[in-house]
C-alpha cells in the first residue's frame, strides 16, 4: 500500500512502514508543506503499533537538505513579529525531533545523498540510521551564522561531546564511511544491492524480537534517560514485570524451553 501526501509519501510493506520525505526540487529540505505533513503522520504513528518499524527516507535518491532557509530569511525580515517567529520554529524543529524519538516502533534512518543540518537531526533521532558510503553530512548552521541549536542533543548523544563540537563548531562535512567510523552511523552500504540487503537484516532482526518487549525497551531507553537513579528503578521494575507475565513473556519462555521460534517470528516469516 502506498499513501501519497505530496509532500509526504507514506509506503507500508507488511509490518514496515516507510515515510518518504517528498520534495525533490528543493532537496527534501523542511518546506512547510513537508514539515506539516510530517508532524501529522507522527502524530497518529504514535497510535500505530501494528507497524513494528518505520523508516525515514527521501525520494531522488536524497536524505534531507534540513530547514527551510528562504522562511528563515524572511523572519529576519519581519519586523517586531521576527523574535517570537524564530523561537516558534525552533521549538517546532524540537517538537519534530522529539516526535520521531518517542514513536514506539523502532525507527530507521535510510540516508543517501546527504543529509545536512536539520536533516542531519532528523537522521540522529531515529533509533538506527543506515547510510550509503558517498553520503555528505554536514551541520552547516555555523556557515550562515547560526547554532545546530536544537539537533545538538541528539547529535551529542550519537557521537560524543568531542566529535559533537568538531561537527558543530567546524561545520565538518564528512561522508557515509566516516559517519560510520565515528559511530554515528550504525551500518554503511557501497551501493543500492548492499542497502536492500542491509534494510532486509534490520527487519529480520526486529522480527525475532517480541513487539511489546521492542516497545517496552524503547520506553526503558527514554527513562534511563530522562529520570533519576531513585525514580527509574522501580519504574524499570514494573516494566519488566508487565512484559514477563504478559502473554508474550510466556511464550517467549515456551518457546526458548520447547527449542523452537516464537509465534511472532513465525508469522513474520510465513509473510
């Protein structure tokens, strides 16, 4: 099934669901009507968990060129409205990250031709990113006067505070080879058979995992991250214990003492 937004193109194959960024002519950069599109398909995602992952993708062959600079010129010239334009696009590129981030399916990056600025945090707040070896990173904010204001978290959280301030004070440009090396890419494909095979290892992988543990960790993550030590352990607690007397918890035992698959991955397999 293929859903076409316009701007947005939404592609389901099975449990998959693949959300094209669709505006080749300015490279998929975040025009308005892209920008909306997305935020509304992340908005019912959130209630989807039939889908076990998403993937992020943009059509031509081209990640995402980031924000939409002609809109950001024009704030510069908006007289006594610009300051409170700027600080409500900033907290929409928030909201856009922190959206794709608290989706329950496992999200996927599938990052080819580049990915630059916004695109560049977009790509770092899925959960996975797979990347073609010639694939250009940069965060170029610096270049025309501005901070990777708020892409910086995520980006700090894939590769460091040390290679974070080279990228983002730099404005380094590096490639699909060396994102992989640094750690912010987790897989890199030399070429279009690679990538599939790679898209196809992903899924695999996922699908020999329960769904509701694969949401349950996802959840688990987040509060690692954002709790204290005192509030996060008895809420990892009641976690864990939901999923292990859970139907799929059984079955996960059953099928681990019985030496055979679990009914989720014979199902994904019969498909």
């Amino acid at each position: 099934m293929t859903e076409n937004k316009d701007a947005i193109i939404l592609e389901q194959n099975g449990e998959w669901l693949t959300v094209w960024f669709n505006r080749p002519e300015v490279r998929n950069a975040l025009v308005k009507d892209l920008f909306d599109q997305l935020m509304e398909v992340l908005d019912v995602l959130k209630h989807k968990q039939s889908f076990r992952g998403i993937m992020f993708r943009g059509t031509e062959g081209f990640f995402c060129a980031g924000g939409d600079l002609k809109s950001f010129k024009a704030m510069g010239a908006a007289g006594a409205g610009a300051r409170e334009m700027s600080l409500e696009t900033s907290h929409d590129i928030a909201n856009l990250l922190s959206k794709i981030r608290a989706l329950p399916q496992l999200t996927v990056a599938v990052v080819e031709g580049a990915a630059m600025a916004g695109g560049f945090g977009i790509a770092c707040a899925a959960d996975i990113m797979l990347v073609m070896a010639d694939t250009k990173f940069a965060l170029t904010e610096t270049r025309i006067g501005l901070p990777a204001a708020q892409i910086a978290p995520y980006v700090i959280e894939r590769v460091g505070p040390a290679q974070a301030r080279k990228l983002m004070l730099l404005a380094s440009k590096i490639d699909g080879e060396q994102a992989h090396q640094i750690g912010l890419a987790d897989f890199v494909a030399q070429n279009d058979i690679e990538l599939d095979v790679l898209i196809d290892y992903v899924k695999t992988q996922l699908h020999a995992c329960g769904p509701h543990a694969t949401y349950a960790t996802k959840k688990i993550l987040a509060a690692s991250q954002q709790m204290t030590l005192d509030e996060y352990i008895p809420y990892a607690a009641e976690v864990f214990t939901d999923c292990l007397l859970s139907d799929e918890g059984q079955e996960g035992f059953a099928s681990f003492i019985e030496k055979r698959k679990p009914v989720w991955a014979e199902v994904d397999e019969e498909e």
